[in-house]
C-alpha cells in the first residue's frame, strides 16, 4: 500500500485560493479551461497517494457559487459516435453523463457548446435533444486556417461569428468528455465577446500534469509522459518562462508549440497578453502540496510499469503498435526502473511455472504476497481474490469458504443454460457465491467484510484476464497487471 505522499486538504485550501486570486486579476471573470478528469482522477491518486480522486471537484464545491461549467462537444465527435475509452460510451451520451454528476455535486452546468458545427445531422439530432432536456445549447464554427490566421479568427467573422454563451457567474469552467473538443477555443471565443461588451474577462489553464514545479525527469511527471504515450506528448523545459523569468518550469509540447499564436491572440483580443509563458496560464497548485517526495516517487514508479504492462497486452490484442511499447521502454530506462518493482510478478510466475497452469497474485497493505491458481472450479483471478481476503481476516488457507456443493450448481447452470465454454467460475460470481455463503458461515463473512481492504493493492495475472475478471478487480480498486498472453491457444477470444 502506497505510503502517504501528498496533503489533499491543504490542495484544497490552496487551490481553491489561488484561483480565486486569479479571478480578481481580471474583470472578475475568468474562462479556465479545464484540461484531464474532473471525476474520478484515479491515475492522479496513483502516482500523488494521498490525492482523493474527487479532489478537483471538491475543490470546484469550495467556489460553488461563483463557478459555472460549460461543456464542449466537438461536432464531428457527435457525427463519428465517438467513444471514450475508459467508459466504453460516446461523446454525446458522456454529456449527459458528466451534467448529471455536476449537478449532483451542486455544481450549476450553464450550457453546452457545440464546436467545429458545419450543419452535421447528428449535431442537430443531439441539439434538439439538449433543448428538450432543457439544457442550453450554442453552436461555434469552424474557421478556416484555425489557429494561424490571425486576422480572421480575431474578427466578426471568425470569433464573432460563434454564438456567445451566457454566463452569469464570475468562474466559468469549460470541460470536455475528451481530448480534441475545442475547449481553448470555446474559452477566447468568450474573451472576445467578452471584450466587445466591455467586460475585460481572463483566461486560464487547468492541468494537474505534468506538474510545472517538479523536474523534468522526476519520476511524476515521466508517469504522465507513460499515461499519455499513446497521444505523443512529451514533456519538456518551458523556454518563454525560462528566458522571461530565469526559472526552470517544466511544460508539454502541445502548448509550448501553440503559446505564441495563443499570445497573439490575446494580444489581439485584450490588447496585451497577461502572460509570458505556458506556466504563467496555469492554475494547478499540486506540486506544493506534495509532502514525501519518496512516496510520491515510488508511486509513480509503480504506474510506470502499470503503464508498460497495458501497453504490451494492448499489442497482443492489437489496440496498441510498437512503437508505444517502445516508447514506454525508453520512459522506464528514464525512471531507471524495470518490472522487477512490482513483487507479485515474481510470485504469480512461479506459481504458474510450478503448476503449468495460469496464476496470480494481489499484494496485501502489509506487503504480504498472496497467490492463487487455476483449478476445477476457479479461474485464477477468482482464487487469487479469495485466497486474499482468507489472509485480510486472518483465516486458515485450509478452510473452505464455500462449498463444493455451492459452486456446482453455478457451473452447470454457465455451462447447460448460458453456454459457457469455461465452467470456472469468474471473480464476479466468485464474490456472489461467498456473499451466499455469508448468511450461515461466519468465517465467509468475515472475509467479505475485508473487500475495502484490497484497494489500492497490486495484483498480476500471468495470462490477460476477460473483461468480466479485470472490470471486477478494477471495481474493487485493485492496481493490476497482466502478462501479454491469452490463457489457451485459439485465435478468438471474447471481450
């Protein structure tokens, strides 16, 4: 279990001030460009332990009532069904998703914004849909020679031809369900409205990676170079912040490559630019509140490798080339570590290697290693969790916490009526069977009581898991790994 490496509260405190203080610097209104999760920020509290996944919105509820969220779409988004991969729902669909869990927070959602619209059919379908809904909904344009030419994009005809979202709150957020919706455009689209109503309006950035107070090659900040491998960012020295400042601040390409036309602009719209550098538009407070740089280290070490892992069996399964595993390589050699740091790899091979058969393995808060096979009646991600929880409440391995008589009737049922080919019983209905079991056997109990436990522990599995076994582990807040290798032979294999 990760020691404890960053204080939550004081990032709450100080984040919350800091854009606050932001805010004041302008005409009491600040577009802030809302950049990675604003929910559920797991790789955050991975590599920063001690960071809560919901910090940035607890933080957003610090200024409830001053913030306002509007979320962009891109069209094309919309018109290609486009897919968020952690989620496995489309872009149109995570919008719902994401006003709901606003809403829920007590977060006020303004409006949506449609970018990039050129009268595509699904665009309108969605429109009308939001309108039903009654949420808001304003149309922005593409513009040609976005984002070089200058003259038009700074014009009626090019920001000024974009519908104005009305705000009425001095913080306006502007997410995204993913990478590519246009929110930095949506953001000094406003600011040059805003301008043309008189209201000197700012404009910031939120990222929390990489964080710009750390090293370079400080093992954090090579952890989100692995996170984002697949996208081709790379971090890298600020050099505007450097050479207006004299300090070393580190930056990613993407907007070190677009800070001088994003200078220009708002040089254009606000009469000067309030920034000298990518850094000066960011708002992210992380890096100061990291109280044990080992910890943190070590952390991000461990996601690193995490990151390899699932590179190597994205390739096997043909979602990822090799060039990314290649990439991932180059950035462990960086960290100088290797698969060696994780102790349940070591532990789930030699029990595969001893039984011929695949194994895994879930590393306990106390460092204990705990290891489970393939029988009749279990996959080895099912025995690997039930063996865990006999360890978490002290049980004998000897004792059975559900019985053989139990487990049968599941199989037949898989086999006979569902038609299953695998009669072994998935981690699921593993954990199904022992909460059954639970009602008249207090030793299975006593084990499903210790289920919280197994967050935040490391697992490995020596074969890549089905989506049911790796979905249940994630659930349960497991970190796991698995080696690049199907479990049998065959060609096809179910998702």
């Amino acid at each position: 279990m990760d020691r404890m490496g960053f204080d939550n509260q004081k990032y709450l405190e100080l984040q919350s001030a800091h854009i606050r203080e932001r805010i004041s610097q302008f005409d009491n209104k600040l577009y802030l460009e809302f950049g990675g999760k604003l929910f559920d920020d797991h790789h955050a509290s991975r590599v920063l332990p001690g960071f809560e996944p919901d910090s940035k919105i607890r933080m957003l509820k610090e200024l409830r009532d001053s913030v306002e969220v509007v979320i962009a779409i891109c069209a094309n988004d919309i018109e290609k069904n486009k897919v968020r991969g952690d989620l496995g729902i489309t872009y149109d669909v995570d919008v719902l998703r994401l006003i709901d869990a606003f809403r829920g927070q007590g977060l006020l959602v303004g409006s949506v914004v449609i970018t990039q619209y050129a009268g595509q059919p699904a665009a309108d379908a969605f429109r009308r849909r939001m309108e039903h809904l009654g949420v808001k909904t304003y149309l922005h344009y593409p513009i040609v020679g976005y984002p070089h030419n200058l003259p038009l994009i700074v014009s009626d005809e090019g920001y000024g031809k974009n519908e104005y979202i009305e705000t009425g709150r001095p913080l306006v957020v502007v997410t995204a369900p993913g990478p590519g919706s246009g929110k930095m455009a949506v953001c000094l689209s406003q600011l040059y409205h805003e301008y043309k109503r008189g209201v000197k309006a700012g404009y910031a950035k939120f990222e929390t990676f990489p964080i710009w107070n750390l090293p370079l090659q400080h093992p954090v900040n090579l952890a989100y170079e692995a996170a984002t491998a697949d996208l081709g960012d790379v971090n890298m020295i600020d050099p505007f912040h450097l050479s207006a400042y004299g300090e070393t601040t580190v930056n990613y390409n993407r907007d070190v490559e677009i800070f001088p036309v994003l200078s220009a602009m708002l040089e254009k719209i606000m009469g000067e630019c309030p920034y000298k550098s990518p850094t000066d538009m960011g708002v992210n407070m992380a890096g100061k509140c990291i109280v044990d740089d080992e910890a943190v280290q070590a952390a991000a070490r461990q996601e690193i490798v995490r990151r390899y892992y699932t590179a190597l069996c994205d390739r096997r399964v043909g979602s990822a080339d090799d060039e990314l595993v290649y990439k991932l390589e180059m950035i462990m050699q960086q960290a100088h570590v290797d698969v060696s740091i994780r102790p349940v790899v070591a532990a789930a091979a030699q029990v595969a290697e001893e039984t011929g058969n695949p194994a895994g393995a879930i590393q306990l808060p106390d460092g204990q290693v705990v290891t489970g096979k393939t029988t009749d009646l279990m996959g080895p991600s099912s025995s690997t969790l039930l063996n865990a929880l006999k360890a978490l409440a002290g049980i004998d391995h000897r004792h059975h916490l559900i019985s053989r008589e139990a487990l049968e009737p599941i199989q037949q049922v898989k086999v006979h009526h569902l038609g299953s080919v695998n009669p072994r019983l998935h981690s699921d209905e593993i954990l199904i069977a022992l909460a059954i079991s639970a009602t008249t056997n207090p030793l299975a109990r006593e084990a499903l009581d210790q289920l919280s436990a197994l967050r935040g522990c490391e697992a490995h599995s020596t074969v890549i898991l089905s989506p049911v076994d790796s979905g249940t582990y994630s659930r349960l807040g497991l970190r796991l790994t698995c080696e690049p290798q199907y479990e049998t032979n065959k060609l096809y294999h179910k998702k």
